[in-house]
C-alpha cells in the first residue's frame, strides 16, 4: 500500500495505496476473465508475468519514492527479499483469481 500510496499523499497514503491496489486487483480480475482464462495454475502464470512486466519499474521507485529517497527503505530493484516477497504475494493473488474466476 505504502508502495503505490506514499507518492500521491504524504497524509492519506494507506487509503490512496488502498485505492489503488484494489483497483489494480480488479482490473488484474476483468482482464483475466475477458481472455478466458480459468482456474488457479493460470492465475498464477498471469500474475507472475505480470510481477515480471511491472518489475523494471522499481528503477522509477528506487529513484523518486519518497521513502527511497529518505533511505528509510534500501534499494528495491536488485533486492532479493522484495523480489521474492513479490514473487510469492502475485502468486497468492493468481492463485485466489483463477480460483474465483468461473
């Protein structure tokens, strides 16, 4: 939340991050449903090629997020802990999708 939040609001970041995972969540959900995808080995392929696609985006994050920048967090790109944190999060997500998914 923090990740997708703190950018936008210094003051409201968990409601912006809120907002704006959950809508990422349920675009994630409508896409996945209008390719016909189904069931949870699916979810997860689409949620890790999607973790894959967004992950160069960490060097944008690493520059200019606002706890980068103040050192509170280390550096996210080239982080084994984030990116296998991430790695298992989208993999839980697919799996819970293509779970839902009919």
């Amino acid at each position: 939340m923090r990740l997708l939040g703190a950018p936008l609001s210094r003051r409201h970041w968990r409601a912006a991050g809120i907002t704006l995972h959950l809508a990422n969540g349920a675009a994630a959900g409508v896409l996945f449903h209008k390719l016909g995808l189904r069931g949870w080995k699916a979810g997860v392929v689409a949620a890790q090629l999607e973790n894959a696609a967004l992950w160069p985006g960490m060097v944008v994050v690493d520059r200019l997020h606002p706890d980068r920048r103040s050192a509170a967090w280390p550096p996210l790109l080239l982080n084994p802990r984030v990116f296998g944190q991430e790695v298992a999060m989208h993999a839980l997500f697919g799996a819970v999708l293509g779970r839902l998914v009919r």
